[in-house]
C-alpha cells in the first residue's frame, strides 16, 4: 500500500510540472498568429534566472518548462525513476533486516537471556563473523567478571584486545591487582557481549551462511537507496543551475541585467572562509 501511495505521488508531481503554463506558450496564445513566435521568445526570455533556478531547485526540469525548453521531459523522468527506485531499494533493504534479525533471533540466540532486543548493525556483523559470542563472565561463581579466554569467540576476541592495548606484551601470569589489568577490565565491560545478547550458530552453520547472505543483500540494496538520494540532489543541482544558465544567457542576448553571483575564498585565522554574494536587479516602478 505505501508503494503504490509513492508511485501516485511521483505521478501526480510529474502531472503538475507538465501542466505548469509556460511564461511563453500562455502569453503567445493572446496575439495574433503571425506574431506567435516572436511573441513566444519575447516572453520565454523574460523569464527571471532566479526564478527558473528555484523552481528548477525545488521540482527538477521545472524551470526548463517554464523557459520553454524541450529537456525539462528527461530532467522529471529521472527524478521520478529515482524516487521510485530509492522507495523500493530502501523497503527492500528494511524488509531483509527485518529477516535477518528474525533468523538471529529463532536460532543463535536462543542461548541469551531475557526478552528479545534488537542491537544496533555492528552486533549482527559480528554475528556473521563470530560462530559464538563466548561467556560474558567465564567464571560466574567467583567474585567480580572474569573474561572469556577464547579467541575464537567475540568475547574472547574482545579480551585479547583489551589485553594488548592495555597489558605489557608477555604479562603472563596477569597481575590482577595492577592499574592496568583494571583498565582492560573496564574496556573488556563495555565492549563484550552480556548474556541478553549472547549468540551461538554452533549448532547451526547453514543458518549462519543464510544470515550472512541476508546481511550482505540488505546492506546492498540500502546502500542503493542512499545512492538514489544523492543521484536526486544530483538531479535537482543540474537542473537549477542549467536553469540559471540558460536564463542568463537569453538575458544577456536580450539586455536584460540579470543577477550577479559573485564568489571568492579568504584566510581567516587557521582556516579558509567562503564568501558569495548575490545582486538581484529590481525595477523602480
């Protein structure tokens, strides 16, 4: 139902840019038929830079068609085929994470404790890479946490980072009772799987090949809906400044001073400031 809601809305905003009157054709239709043509550039010219770049901004080819210009057609058709596409990319995308949490959660983690809570994305690629997640607290009747020994889960992987970041090379057997012993504790804390979250595909490695491969075309298809939205701004940029230009142009053809852009860098302290500033010519009466 959302899809087919988006679809009629990029239907109806390609509708409206196709009916927008151009300055031109509206005009032309007035006077008599020999002087349609002269009248048609006459009007199309008049057509402000500023004007045609914000409606070409904010609705691609907008501008074109008011300037009378036949590319306003290829500008709409690709906004509309990007809109939908982003749609479908992205449903897509959220529909796969949707999956591959489901599959985690009926079969890795039935070892973890409490409700189920989804973690964020860096969770489940460890997920994809670690067969197990190892004991939070490998020794869970003596006081305080011990750390899981193992490197092959991601417990285990997280403690041999801990150590080797914090612990000399070699500091074997470890002195529990140094500052920095404490240190890669603490790191180990924050960063370790606790029991809700434990996972473990042991018992099923086809399931973990189907989660990877779930992951992977998730990821794809979203990193095709981001691509879609700057393919859009990519869109929208093109046919504003397009606009602007060809307005300029017939501006300067016909005589009519047009806005005046002008840019330039300054240092300032450590760093560089950009400065623009734009004239915009009004009429007195």
């Amino acid at each position: 139902m959302g899809s087919r809601r988006r679809g009629w809305l990029v239907v109806m905003v390609v509708a409206l840019v196709a009916a927008l009157p151009r300055e031109a054709a509206s005009q032309a239709r007035a006077g008599a038929g020999r002087f349609d043509v002269a009248q048609t550039r006459d009007t199309a010219a008049s057509v402000g830079a500023g004007r045609a770049f914000l409606f070409s901004a904010l609705v691609p080819g907008a501008g074109q068609r008011m300037l009378g210009q036949s590319r306003w057609v290829p500008y709409l058709a690709l906004e509309a085929w990007a809109w939908l596409r982003y749609f479908d990319r992205a449903r897509q995308g959220r529909a796969l994470e949707r999956r591959y949490k489901d599959l985690a959660w009926s079969v890795a983690r039935l070892v973890s404790s409490g409700p189920r809570r989804d973690g964020p994305f860096e969770y489940y690629e460890a997920m994809g890479k670690y067969v197990a997640s190892g004991a939070y607290d490998a020794e869970p009747h003596r006081p305080g946490l011990q750390p899981e020994e193992d490197p092959a889960t991601f417990n285990g992987a997280v403690w041999q980072l801990a150590r080797s970041i914090y612990l000399p090379a070699g500091a074997d057997p470890v002195d529990t009772e140094s500052i920095e012993y404490w240190q890669a504790l603490n790191y180990y804390a924050q960063n370790a799987t606790p029991p809700p979250f434990a996972w473990s595909w042991s018992s099923s490695p086809l399931a973990q090949q189907r989660f990877r491969e779930l992951i992977r075309e998730s990821d794809e298809s979203l990193r095709e809906a981001t691509t879609m939205l700057g393919l859009i701004l990519a869109n929208h940029m093109v046919s504003a400044v397009d606009a602007f230009i060809t307005a300029r142009v017939r501006a300067a053809q016909d005589g009519t001073p047009g806005i005046q852009i002008e840019s330039g860098l300054r240092p300032d302290a450590d760093m560089l400031l950009f400065t623009m500033s734009v004239r915009i010519p009004a009429p007195w009466r």
